[in-house]
C-alpha cells in the first residue's frame, strides 16, 4: 500500500514535471493559476526564466526518481543512507512551502482572495502536505 501512495507521488511528480517543461518553451496554459499575483494586479509577482523553470522541471523528474529508488523499483540504484536522507530534506522543502512564507503561498498567507492564492488553499498547499508526508514516509523504508 505505501509502494502505491509514493509511486502515485511519483508519477504527479512525473506530470509537474512535464508541465514546467512545456511552461519553459513557451506553454501558457495554466500559468495564470500558478504564479502569485499582486492584490488586483494580474501581474505575478515571478517572472520565471525559461533556466530557471526548465530547472525545476529536471528537480521534478530528480524527485519522481528519488522516490522511486527509495521503494526499491529501480534495479540498477538502490535505496542507500543518501536517498533517505534526500528524502527527509524533501519532506522537509515541502512542509516548508506548505506552511509559506507570509504573504503570497502556503497556510499563513496574507493574500488571499486572487486566482492564484484560492488555487493555492484549494489544491497547491495540500497537495504540498501530501508530498511531504510521502518523502518523509519514504524515508522510513
């Protein structure tokens, strides 16, 4: 049952990852929901780089494949003290972002009424709590 819950964190890793690979060359759909704007502002707040959104596209796949190490489903890597460790820093990056930093992203946020900061309680913040869970669960395999 748990090889299943963290092959399924596995695989959203997979599809986040290809999301910002298409966001990188050029995709827009979805973006407007994914970067935190001003108060009325349409505007975000980021203006990601296409470096910068390639790369944590790569840190997506990195974790889909971490994950999948730590269960054991690769033949040739196997779970080691650097994988679990890996993972408890994921766990940990994403408790943190779960939890935010104030004012545009997480549990305390200030904003709160824009597109982005209602997708953000809805959807990107549990879904933040749900993948630390996993990391941190996977670390104990």
């Amino acid at each position: 049952m748990i090889n299943i819950l963290i092959g399924i964190t596995s695989l959203l890793f997979i599809i986040i990852g290809i999301l910002h690979v298409f966001w990188a060359f050029g995709g827009s759909w979805g973006v407007n929901a994914a970067l935190p704007t001003e108060n009325d502002s349409k505007l975000p707040v980021l203006q990601p780089r296409m470096v910068g959104t390639l790369f944590i596209g790569l840190l997506c796949f990195f974790a889909s494949g971490l994950l999948l190490v730590q269960i054991d489903l690769f033949s040739v890597i196997k779970p080691s003290p650097l994988s679990k460790w890996l993972c408890i820093a994921g766990g940990i990056v994403f408790l943190l972002r779960a939890i935010g930093e104030g004012k545009y992203v997480g549990f305390f946020k200030k904003i709160k009424h824009t597109r982005f900061a209602k997708q953000d309680t809805a959807f990107y913040t549990p879904l933040c709590v749900w993948i630390s869970f996993t990391f941190l669960l996977a670390s104990f395999i």
